[in-house]
C-alpha cells in the first residue's frame, strides 16, 4: 500500500441513507478522479453498510448507493476497502460486500489511513 503525494484517501463513516453525506462522498471521489487523481475509499463504522450487495431503496426513493459503487472502477477508482471487524459489529459477513471492494483488518485500515497525506472523511 504505497502511496505518492497526489494520493487521496476517502473515508466513508456514513450509512447510504437517512443523510447525503454517502453519497456527498462518493461525488467528490468521482469529481476527483475526473482530475486525475488517484483515489482510495475505506469504508468504516456505519459505512460498511454502503458496500452491501442488493441494496433496495425504492422504497424511500433515492438512488441505489450500491449502483453508485458498482460504477467506481470505470473511473479508475479501484482502491476499496471495508474494515472486516465493523461489518461484524454490525452482524453483517463479508459475503454480503459488493465483489469489488477488499474486506481488510482493523490493523490494514490504519495502515492505510497512515500511508496517506491527503485523508478526506464523510
């Protein structure tokens, strides 16, 4: 996990819905990427519950969060990850994520958060 200056790491503590701050996050990861920068996304606290599979918010009518995600890699944002011990806090298992986030330890994400000078959370 090295990281170069131009790096950004965002962190997503918020659950998708009841707030716009998910989704505030995830635009400004997008908006960045458009500009060439390399961006990581660590989902952490109540924000595991962004990366869950089969997501249904039609009946509060907002957008999908979990369709949102599932766009990342085709601007380049690739760099996803989940604390493992706070979907497990939660009740959830690392077979609801989406398959293209990284389920990573406790001890990762800080390494992680460490590697990077540039840290924006939400």
């Amino acid at each position: 996990m090295t990281t170069n200056s131009q790096d950004i790491l965002i962190l997503q503590r918020q659950a998708p819905y009841g707030s716009s701050l998910a989704r505030e996050g995830i635009d400004y990861a997008l908006t960045s990427a458009a500009y060439d920068q390399n961006i990581s996304i660590l989902f952490l606290g109540d924000g595991v519950f962004q990366t869950l599979k089969n997501q249904d918010s039609t009946g509060i009518q907002l957008k999908n969060h979990g369709s949102a995600l599932e766009v990342l890699p085709l601007y380049e944002i690739e760099n996803l990850y989940v604390i493992e011990e706070d979907l497990r806090a939660r009740g959830l298992t690392t077979d609801q994520v989406l398959d293209s986030i990284a389920v990573i330890s406790s001890a990762k994400g800080k390494d992680l958060i460490h590697s990077h000078k540039k840290i924006i959370g939400f």
